[in-house]
C-alpha cells in the first residue's frame, strides 16, 4: 500500500495519540507503538528518497 507523505504524518500523529493514551487498552497501545515505528521508518525513508533527488537535481545542474 503506498501512502503520501501527508497520510504518513497523519497517522504518526494518531498512533502517537493512542500510544500515550494511558485510558486505553494496553494491546491497542502496543499495536500503536509498534506500527508507529514502522510509520517513522517509512517517513524517515521518503525524507532521504526527497534529499537524495534535490542532490541529484543539483548536482545535473551544475555539471549542465
């Protein structure tokens, strides 16, 4: 399932509503935290996918 970057952030925000909730379930919290680290390795994958296509970018650039 692909997602954007702006869904990614949007459930990072709630899995990390959920995972500090201290009124809920303890299994809900531990599926949060769970798929929340998930969540930010995907998020931290398209951060560095954007940074190494602006280096690319610039990099043509400046050899064009």
């Amino acid at each position: 399932m692909d997602l954007t970057c702006r869904q990614l952030v949007f459930l990072e925000h709630e899995l990390e509503q959920i995972k500090d909730d201290s009124d809920r379930d303890s299994e809900d919290r531990s599926h949060a935290s769970s798929i929340l680290g998930r969540i930010e390795g995907e998020i931290e994958w398209e951060e560095e996918q954007h940074e190494d296509m602006n280096r690319d970018d610039k990099a043509e650039r400046i050899f064009s």
